[in-house]
C-alpha cells in the first residue's frame, strides 16, 4: 500500500503540472508519457495473487480445453487460452475470459514482474533484471537482457513466453489499459481476442462491453479517456474490414503495399476509380471516405503521426475528446500552425500533404461538399458522376467540374452559392494553391509543362503554380494545363492567405494597412471572411504605390504585390472585385473572349454601356492599369522586348506611374517594335480618351484645372481641347498662364498623341470619315492620314474642314504638338535648335530652313506649315501678338465677319500688308510683316491672296518657274509679265502691283533686290535707318547722282524696279470718291509740286480775268441803274 500511496501522489503531481501549464508551457517527453503510463497500468491493476483461474467453476471449459498443458498455473492457463480456436474462446464463459484479460493485464505490470515473474523464474538475474524495473520500457530492456543470457537459460525461456503472451503491440494495448482498466474491473468486462485480430484490436470485445455497459447503466458513464481509446479501437475495425474485402483487390492495385498499412489504404483511395477494383472493396473505401471526412481519428496514419502536434496547438478546441472532429478542422489547423511559421513533426507533414491530396481526389472527403453541392452535381456534371464499379468517379474531375461552373457566366449556368462556399472550403483545406500536385487533375495536365518550362524551380511554397503563371500565353503552355490552372486561380484569388508567398510577406502588412487576421485559419470560421478576403490584395496594391511615406509595403511584400497583380491580370476571373460585380456584363458582351486578357479589353471597350457598378470597378481597374503597365497581360507579353531595349530605367526603379506607357507611346512608331506591341499600345491610348483619368501623370498634373476650366467636358479629349484653348488664349494675350508647366506639357503631349493617329481623335475621325475613305485610303503611316486631309483642305466638306480648322489651329499654334513636324525634323531640332522651347520650334526651323545642310524632308514640311500659317492670322502667334493692336485697329471688319473655324485665305495678312505699305504698322508689327513678306516673295505658295487671283497667269506664263527652288522666280516672273502688260485679269494686275509697292516701304519685302545690292547697301546707306523706303532712296539717289557707283546687278534690278514702281502706282491708282480722298491723293502723289504749279495757275488767271473784264461790268450796270 505505500507503494500505490507513493505512484498516486507522482500521478496527481504530474496532472497538476500538465493542467496548469498546459501543453504549450509543458511538453512532456516521451519518457515521461511511457513512464505515466506504466505508472498508471500498474495503479489500476490488482496486486494481489489472482485466484487459480483453473479452478474457477466458470473455466472448466477451458480445464478440458487445457489438459496438454504441463501445469496448471495461471500464467499456464493464459498460454493455453492464446492458443485456442475462436470456436474455442467462444466457448468460455464471460467470467472465465475475465480472469484471463486479468492476467494477460498483469503481465504489463512492473508490481507483477518484481514480485511474482522474477523470484519464481530468474531468482538467480533478479539482482541484474531488477534494474529494469525503473527503465523507460520494461519489457524492452526486459528483452534486451533475455537475448544476453544463455540459449538454454530457464529464465531466457521463460522471459521469451511472457513476452510472446504480451502480443505484438503490447505498448498501444497497455495505453488501453491505462485509460480502460478500472472501468474494465469494474464492469467485469474483460474479453479475450477470440478473433485473433491483431494489435489493439484485441481489445474489441472488451471495448464492445464497455459500450455496452455504458448503454444499460447511463448513471455511469464511460469516462472522456477510455472513450477515445474505444472509439480508436473500433475505427481500426472498421480499417480491418477494409482490408480484408479488399485483400483481392490490394495486390491487383497496389501490390508493392503490405496489407493493413496507412500506406495500402492511400493507396486504395488513389485507385477507388480503378475498373481493377471491385465493388464491395470500392463500396467500402467510400464508406471509409465519408467517416474520415465526419472524423480524421478514421485515418489511424494522420492520428497518429500528428498526433502530439495537435494536442500542442490545441486543433480539438472546442471538441471533447470523445466527439468526432472533422477533417478539415484538423487540416486547416495544423496547415495553419505551419503557415504561422512553427515546425511540425516531419512524420506528420508528410500526412497533412497525403490528406490533402486525397480531399482534391475523392469529393466525398469533404461531407460539406456532399451537402452543399447535392443539387449542383447531378445538374452539371452528370457525365463526371457517371458510376464506375458503383462509385463515382475519384479522379478529381466532379471537383473541378464544380469549380469550372463557378466560374459561370450566366446565372442558370453557375453552381448555387453555398455550393461555391464549400469549394473554397475545400481549397482553403487542402491549399491547393501550395502545391501543383496535390489536385490530380491539374497535375495530369501540367506535368509535361512543369517539366519542360519549371523543371529547375524548387517546390513547394506555390514557386511552381506561380511559374505555371508566368507561362500562359506562352508556347509552351497547354490548354488542357491553363484551364486546370486558372480554376485553381480563381478560388486562391479570393483568398489572399492562399498564396504561400504573398501570405508569407504580406502578412503583417495585411493586417497593419486591410484589416487581415493575423491567423492563417480561425478554427471557428473555416471560410473565408467575405468582406476582408477578396479585397487584401486590392488593398496591398493601393498601399504599394502609396505616396504616403509612412505608409508603405515591405520590399519583398512589394515585389509580391507586382508579381500576383501581373500573373492575375490575365483573366478577369482572377479579380474578384471587378468579376463579382460584372457578371451579367460578361455574360452579355464578352462570353465568347477566353484569350488572355480579352476579357478585360472587352469591358474598358464598352465601358459607357456598363452597369453603373460593373462601370465603376472597370474605371478604378482601368486607372491602376494605366499607373501600372504590369496589370496589361497583352502589353506585357508583346511589348516585353520592348521595355527592356527602351524603358530599361523605369524597370530598374520598381515602380511605375505611369512612366512605362509614356515610355513605350514614346518609342510605339520605332522600327524595331513589333506590330502585336504597336497594336497593343495604340489600343490602350483608345481606351483611355474614354476619361483623362486613364492617363495617371495627365490626371495628377491636370486635375484641379480639369475642375476649374473643364468641369462639363466628359472625354480626355474634350479635357485636353479645353485646357488647350486656355493654354493658347493665355499665350495670345501674352499673360501669366492659367495653368502651370506640369498641366500644359501634359496637354501637349496628348495632343501630340492625337496628331499621331486618327484613331486616337475620335470627333476628327467622324468628321472626315468620307474624306478619309475617298482621299486618304493609301495614307498608313504615323501622322499620314493628317497630313494628307490638310493638304486637300480645299476639298474638304464643311464638317471634316472644322475640325482640321481646329487642329490646325492648335498645331500651328504651338509646335511641340506636330506629330509630324517633330518626328520629321527630329535631327534638324537637335543640329539648329537644341535650346528652343518646344513651343516655337517651327519660328526656329523658319529661320535655318534655307541653310544647305537642311534636310529636305523637314524643309518641306517647314514650307507646308508656312504655307498654312498665311492663310489665316490665327495659325500665327507670333502675328497675332505682334499686330494685335493693329489688326483690331485696322482690319476689324474682316475678323468680326469671320468664321470661328473657317480660314481667311490671307485676309487678315492682306490688310496689314495695306497698311505697311501706308507706313501705318507700329514698328513691332512691321518688323513682323516683313519677314511675311519676305518669304512670300521668295515662295508664291505663302501668299495665298495671289495664288487665288493669278491662278491662271502662273499656270500661263511662270509655267517653267511653278516647281523651282524657292528663291522667287514665280514673283519675279509676275512682276516681268505685270510691266509687259502680259496680265489681263485685273485682281491679279492690283495683287502684282501690291508687291511692288510694297518693296518701296521697306528693301528688305523684297529679297532679289536685297541681294543684288547688298554690297551698295552695305557700302554707302549702312548708316541708313531700315522702313519707310530710307534704304530704297538711298540707292535710289546714288543711281541718280553717281549711277556707275552701283554695283552692275543692282543697278539693273534697281531701274527696273523703278520702272515697276511707275506701273504699279498707275494701277494701284483709284478716283477719290471725297474731297477728302482728294486732297490726300494729291498730298501723296509724287507729283504734288506740278499739281500745285496748276492749282496756282488756274487761282491766277481768275484773277486776271476778273482785272479784265471787271470794268466792262461796272459800265453795264451803270448803264441799268440810269
């Protein structure tokens, strides 16, 4: 009695530790549970000497059965029971088998052994066997010494006989008996294995009692402990069956797997669909299937390498030990622990991994997936529930028939949503996004590209499913393996803790910034939270390109973020925030588009007919898009090449902005980018005139001004045709801008994309589309359709001339727009005008575009830009500000009659040129007329005033001069015909005599001239002052006063000159119609003096008359008077 007085107090110390620690704090060792539990046996066995169990009257049977034995002991009669037949044991009274469960107890007892096994047969190695007494196993360090004794040592046999009686799994029989014992004694039910079955299983008729008992006397209850051990019993019976329906069938299957393993019945399940396998054994599996789905404890393997770990991390909260668990409950458990970063027992890894594949094998694992998807399988997988062997398929195929119709466009053709819940439970469990190999169907079709494209990437961590992303709409790619790999994608989409790496380092950062649970699972809710999980990653993306500094990813986070954002970009599927709101959209636009990334094209190209929520996701998607290219799976596929040769800096630096769509705009028209790139680029510019918020750095520089100026303007390019008026008014009336530097190269540069493409200018495109079709059908090329409806203007219908009028307009107005001018001129800009503001660019190449190293091609289209800048004073700033005051002074008439957006064919300019001849243009406006008129007298085609009305007579008579060099042949050739009298059309003679008359005012509208007598010029008028004629008279009196002085050229160009001055003011010459215009004309006309002569002459000779003939009068009216 002190001993048990002794055993009970170390017992009640060591569960007073264990309750008050717990787990956790206090893991015992393996040496201390093998201790507690021989402790504990040998507590609840009775230590007294057993009566003779042969002379028990309830054993006679077994006295008779018996009568070869030498002796009659108990220990005798034991040996002799475990040799007999079932038919034998059952035979034997219930009592009779009591007393040998008794015994067989005993035998584990270390009381037993000490007292009664070691003085009656090895009294002689009791001293040395005796240290066995305290080891950590006692009967294997029992047997240990046994195997060092003599061969035929009667303690060695006797020593080899108890421990043979023990059976083969004595340990797991003797944690029975630890747990069961009392209750066992106490209820007399002690039964032998009368089926002989092995291990624990030995136990099945005493555990059969127990409940039995347990049943009939309700007030006493079987304690938590022994319930778990007899449920554990009764689930490896259940096993035992298993085995022995599928005997057969185990080694046509799986004949390398020894009969009874954790390994044969895995391999079992693997081969459930197998037409090798027959139906009793498939029925059984099932069976199997359904109980381990309600209760992992049916997995003996799972129990038990896992175990200690789940104890540790408490994965039956809330369950009591006796109660099933499910499966899942364990899974997400234990996956939870080790995606919280804790270690678990290897054996139990490689269970957790088995288990998790079987759920993705056989849908009848999961007992939700049963229940919540009963009316949706026979609905839309009938051919994958198709019986085999009276089972249904297992190899995968119902789940991902399931999880295909989750994906469903149209409502009827989608699963129900409790249904859908409980395939994202199955995937939470068996985290089929960790591993490609865990769903057999995604695995059969992606093993040859994993093998081809990811053969050297490491498993594990979901690194091989993410290179499987990476490689759709890759050769290498197979259908059959991106089809398999996106259903998986869309459920580990709405889900971020289902991406191993985005969870690993992201997690903190998920819960700092989005509200994230800090524990991979909470037990209690095994789905995801329907607010908070699809929406983690949207959050994450917003905090990584966040400007707040305080508020930013982790570098590895951030490299994540940008990985997952890209790889799901392919497949509107894979976002759930824009998928979840546009179904209905999908269905009805884009059902038919499965290429990669079609289907997000497909809604941002019908964006105005979107539901208003559906609009709403796809413009919030759109503008992330646009701030980061790596959301466009098509841009990133055909342009990579490109954005490494061009934008290598902006992938170097992380993050984008916006930057890599400038960049690769910028580079589109280069010769080395492909079409496919070309194509995808120029559709994302078409996609974003749908809202300047689609174009992030025009949005953060233009904003507050779009507000201001531009609040009822609905498309980008409305916004960029406002804010450039403002920009161009402001520069007119030579005033502070409106808006600042940032805003107006942004607007710039959005004109200049439009300039590009007609495409890109959806109004102009309307407006000119006949013109296009009927003018412009050959013009492919970058600027060309543009270009080529400016030069037929003239034969433009009135809607597309508006809107080339506009643009015109704008082009003409600030340089840093024309497509055409920069692309053409880009090296002449870099040789001539490298410091010039992009703004007067054109002003810069007017002035080099003589010199000889001028490239012709951008000397043409200079020319071109000139030509259309003389056609109405508003393509010119730079006359417009210059002559501002005098336009309204003196040409008022012509622009208040004129269109908003209709040309003046060089009225305007006309009207100055009047005035300049008159000398009446302030000095800054002259200055600016001038060079006007000296390019047109060196190029007819800028002054359109004379093309119009000496059409005919340049056809005619300069027919020879009409394609020269611009050095003024065609003018000239007017001027010789002007003073041959060669010209009869009268408009014509008045615009010839205009520009000789205007050569009078200055030298320098006249460039021939100019040129012939630069050296005379230079010589003796250089102190001269330029304007009104000064330099002309000068020469003019020296040709009068010392004519040889003249060079010979100017000279003759001078007389001739004069000559034409005379002819020109005879036909520049009109009748006054007032007395005013009278007077004036003969203040002006160079012979005032003879008209003063006359004017004295005639004043004198009334006079004289009035002497002469003024007394004749007086005689006559006196003559009256009388």
């Amino acid at each position: 009695m002190k001993f048990n007085s002794h055993l009970l107090l170390s017992l009640s110390l060591l569960s007073w530790l264990w309750a008050a620690t717990g787990n956790d704090a206090f893991n015992f060792s393996s040496i201390a549970k093998v201790r507690l539990r021989r402790a504990t046996i040998d507590m609840g066995v009775d230590n007294r000497q057993l009566d003779s169990i042969i002379d028990l009257a309830e054993c006679q049977d077994l006295r008779k059965d018996c009568t070869h034995q030498k002796t009659t002991d108990n220990l005798a009669m034991l040996e002799c029971a475990l040799s007999l037949t079932s038919s034998q044991l059952k035979a034997l009274p219930e009592p009779c088998q009591h007393a040998l469960w008794q015994q067989q107890r005993q035998l584990q007892s270390s009381h037993w052994v000490e007292h009664t096994l070691l003085p009656s047969y090895c009294a002689s190695e009791q001293v040395k066997l005796s240290g066995c007494l305290n080891s950590i196993d006692l009967w294997s360090c029992l047997e240990d010494n046994r195997q060092q004794m003599p061969k035929g040592n009667s303690c060695r046999q006797q020593l080899r006989r108890v421990h043979e009686m023990l059976g083969e799994d004595y340990a797991s029989i003797g944690e029975f008996y630890a747990v069961c014992g009392n209750l066992v004694e106490q209820h007399k039910c002690g039964r032998m294995n009368v089926d002989h079955l092995p291990a624990l299983l030995s136990q099945l008729g005493t555990a059969q009692c127990l409940k039995a008992q347990a049943m009939f006397n309700q007030k006493a209850p079987i304690e938590m402990s022994c319930k778990v051990a007899i449920n554990t019993i009764e689930q490896q019976r259940g096993m035992l069956e298993l085995f022995r329906v599928c005997s057969n069938d185990l080694i046509a299957v799986c004949p390398q797997e020894r009969m009874g393993t954790a390994a044969a019945y895995k391999c079992l399940v693997r081969h459930k669909s197998d037409p090798k396998l027959s139906s009793q054994c498939a029925a059984q599996i099932t069976s199997r299937d359904q109980q381990l789905g309600r209760d992992y404890r049916v997995s003996h393997g799972l129990a038990k390498a896992c175990k200690d770990d789940i104890k540790l991390h408490h994965c039956r909260r809330g369950v009591s030990e006796d109660k099933q668990v499910r499966l899942a409950q364990i899974l997400l458990c234990l996956e939870s622990v080790s995606k919280n970063g804790t270690k678990l027992a290897s054996e139990c890894l490689v269970e957790l991994n088995d288990h998790r594949r079987m759920l993705m094998t056989d849908y009848q694992l999961s007992p939700e997936l049963l229940s919540d998807c009963a009316d949706d399988i026979p609905k839309f997988c009938p051919d994958e529930a198709q019986l085999v062997n009276g089972q249904s398929s297992t190899g995968g195929e119902i789940i991902h028939c399931l999880m295909k119709h989750a994906r469903g466009r149209r409502p009827q053709r989608r699963i129900t949503a409790q249904c859908q819940r409980g395939l994202e439970t199955l995937i939470k469990v068996s985290d089929a996004g960790e591993d490609w190999r865990v769903d057999p169907v995604l695995r059969r079709a992606c093993k040859k590209v994993v093998d081809v494209a990811c053969k050297d990437v490491e498993g594990g961590e979901a690194r091989v499913m993410s290179c499987l992303m990476e490689r759709i709409g890759t050769a290498v790619m197979r259908p059959e393996c991106e089809q398999a790999l996106l259903i998986i994608e869309y459920f580990v989409a709405r889900d971020f803790k289902l991406d191993p790496q985005l969870y690993k380092h992201c997690r903190d950062d998920a819960v700092k910034y989005c509200s994230a649970k800090r524990q991979w699972d909470d037990v209690q809710d095994v789905q995801m939270d329907p607010e908070r999980g699809p929406m983690i990653l949207p959050c994450l993306h917003r905090m990584a390109y966040s400007e707040d500094e305080q508020q930013t990813l982790r570098k590895d986070c951030f490299r994540e973020v940008k990985r997952v954002m890209r790889q799901r970009a392919i497949s509107v599927d894979l976002m759930p925030e824009v998928e979840d709101y546009c179904l209905s959209d999908l269905s009805q636009y884009c059902g038919d588009l499965t290429t990669k990334g079609t289907e997000m094209e497909c809604l941002q190209n019908r964006l105005d007919e979107l539901q208003p929520e559906c609009k709403a996701v796809v413009t919030k998607y759109t503008e992330e898009e646009a701030a980061n290219i790596e959301l466009n799976p098509v841009i990133m596929s055909t342009c990579s090449e490109a954005m490494q040769q061009h934008c290598s800096d902006i992938l170097k630096a992380g993050k984008d902005n916006g930057n890599m769509m400038d960049c690769l705009i910028k580079h589109k028209n280069d010769a080395d980018l492909n079409k496919g790139c070309r194509a995808a680029i120029e559709h994302f510019q078409i996609i974003s005139l749908k809202s300047y918020h689609f174009t992030t750095k025009f949005k953060e520089a233009c904003r507050p001004h779009v507000s201001r100026f531009c609040a009822a303007s609905a498309t980008k390019n409305e916004v960029v045709a406002c804010l450039s008026e403002v920009m161009r008014n402001d520069t007119i009336r030579s005033q502070r801008p409106q808006i600042p530097k940032e805003c107006r190269q942004q607007v710039k540069s959005q004109l200049y994309q439009q300039r590009e493409s007609i495409l890109l200018d959806p109004k102009l495109g309307t407006a000119c589309k006949s013109e296009l079709k009927q003018f412009c059908a050959e013009a492919k090329g970058p600027g060309q359709a543009l270009e080529c409806l400016i030069q037929r203007t003239s034969e433009l219908g009135k809607a597309c001339h508006h809107a080339i009028f506009m643009i015109k307009r704008s082009e003409l107005g600030d340089s840093g727009t024309d497509y055409t001018l920069l692309n053409t001129c880009k090296e002449m800009v870099y040789k001539f005008c490298p410091n010039t503001e992009s703004m007067q660019l054109l002003d810069c190449l007017k002035t080099y575009k003589d010199d000889p190293n001028f490239d012709e091609r951008c000397h043409f289209v200079v020319v071109n830009r000139m030509i259309e800048q003389n056609t109405d004073f508003r393509f010119n700033p730079s006359l417009q500000n210059a002559c501002g005051k005098s336009i309204n002074l003196y040409c008022s008439k012509i622009v208040n009659t004129a269109q908003p957006n209709e040309e003046l064919n060089g009225k305007v300019i006309k009207c100055l040129k009047d005035k300049f001849r008159q000398s009446k243009l302030d000095n800054k406006c002259a200055q600016e007329m001038i060079k006007i008129l000296q390019e047109q007298a060196l190029n007819y085609k800028l002054n359109p005033v004379l093309q119009h009305f000496c059409k005919f007579e340049i056809q005619q008579l300069c027919k020879t001069h009409m394609n020269a060099d611009e050095h003024g042949e065609v003018e000239e050739c007017l001027k010789a015909a002007f003073l041959r009298k060669q010209l009869i059309n009268r408009e014509c003679q008045l615009e010839v005599a205009s520009l000789i008359a205007e050569a009078k005012a200055d030298i320098h509208v006249d460039p021939i001239l100019e040129t012939a007598c630069t050296v005379d010029l230079l010589r003796y008028c250089s102190k001269v002052m330029s304007g009104d004629g000064r330099k002309l008279g000068c020469l003019r009196t020296l040709l009068r006063q010392t004519p040889k002085s003249l060079e010979a050229d100017c000279r003759e160009k001078l007389e001739r000159r004069i000559e034409m001055f005379r002819n020109a003011d005879d036909t520049l010459a009109q009748p006054p119609e007032d007395m005013q215009q009278l007077v004036q004309q003969v203040v002006t006309s160079p012979a005032r003096k003879f008209f003063l002569v006359i004017l004295m002459s005639v004043t004198g000779l009334v006079f004289l008359t009035g002497i002469l003939l003024g007394r004749a009068t007086k005689r006559a009216m006196g003559l009256k008077n009388k």
